[in-house]
C-alpha cells in the first residue's frame, strides 16, 4: 500500500470551516476513487496558525493516477482552496505503507 501526504496551513480562525469543506471536497473524492482505501487527517494549532496533515492511503499505485492524474507528486487543489490555505504546497510526498506485527501476550516484546 502507498501512503499519500500532504501538508497544509490555514489561519486559526478558518480551521472548522476548512475541515467541513475538506471533506466536501478531497475526502469525498478520495473516497469515490476506486483503490482508496483511507485517509487519516491530523490538525495541530500552533498560535494563529492550524497545520493540517493529510495522509492517503491507496493500492495500487494506478489509484493515486486515477485520483491525481499522471504527474501525480504534485497537489491536488481545488478552486475555493485559496479562500483557505495560506500558501499551496505544490507536492505531495509517497511512503510505502509498512505493517508491522505487534506481539502480545506473556512474555511479548
């Protein structure tokens, strides 16, 4: 599985109206793309300023295409991101997701 991140700044104040609009916009696309198979969002406010994370999860690597087109390291934005975002990151970053096997029990480490 590929992991898709992408890093975001927005004003404080806009924070909860971003977060409603993000999943009017990007999350309802990634989840309408054959080959999604999650996003996690992570948001931390640091002043008057709130980062946001979010990380894709697709299989296989033709899902992410289907979602952002050939030149898929670059973002994907939408027109109202402006009213929004403080700047646009221009990439995205690609990790493979690696699921590691925890164990438990007595005597587990």
């Amino acid at each position: 599985m590929i992991a898709r991140t992408w890093h975001g700044r927005v004003p404080a104040a806009k924070a909860d109206a971003y977060f409603a609009y993000l999943q009017r916009t990007g999350l309802a696309d990634y989840r309408a793309t054959p080959g999604n198979h999650g996003v996690l969002v992570f948001r931390r406010t640091e002043g008057d300023v709130t980062h946001f994370v979010l990380t894709t999860l697709w299989e296989p690597v033709d899902a992410i295409r289907r979602f952002a087109g050939d030149d898929y390291a670059r973002a994907r934005y939408y027109p109202e991101d402006d009213d929004y975002l403080l700047e646009r990151e221009p990439l995205v970053t690609h990790y493979e997701l690696l699921l590691a096997t925890i164990p438990t029990g007595p005597g587990a480490r």
